[in-house]
C-alpha cells in the first residue's frame, strides 16, 4: 500500500481556514486539514490541499475536541 505524500512543513505553517482564519491541523492518515473552529475537513489531493469551503465536508460530532469552558 502506497504511503499518502507529506504537505510541506512551511506550507502548513501559512494556511489557515479560508472561513474562520483559524489555524489548521493537519490528519496525514484522512489527507485532511481539520479547522476545529469552522467544523470543517479540507481535503488534500495528490498532496495538494484544497482550501475551499463548497469542498470541505463538515466534522462528525467525534471528530471535535470538547467545548472548554471559560474559567471564572
């Protein structure tokens, strides 16, 4: 089985959700960009991500780290 391509390390580093400008994190075993903030995926293509919103599918509810509450 063919290992999926890495995205460059300074690439990551300067994308953000086109939706939120969050900061994403990157799945290598989905080939996606996780915007926890907007509840999105992006998808990466032959190692190219595509940053488009009509594109991204959205997190199942497993996927989003919990809500933390604001401390007093």
């Amino acid at each position: 089985m063919e290992e999926p391509p890495d995205i460059d390390p300074k690439l990551l580093e300067i994308l953000v959700c086109p939706l939120t400008k969050a900061p994403l994190r990157y799945d290598r075993e989905a080939q996606e960009l996780i915007s926890e903030e907007a509840g999105l995926a992006y998808p990466i293509r032959d190692g190219i991500p595509i940053m488009l919103v009509d594109e991204a599918r959205p997190l199942r509810d497993d996927e989003t780290p919990p809500k933390r509450l604001p401390q007093p």
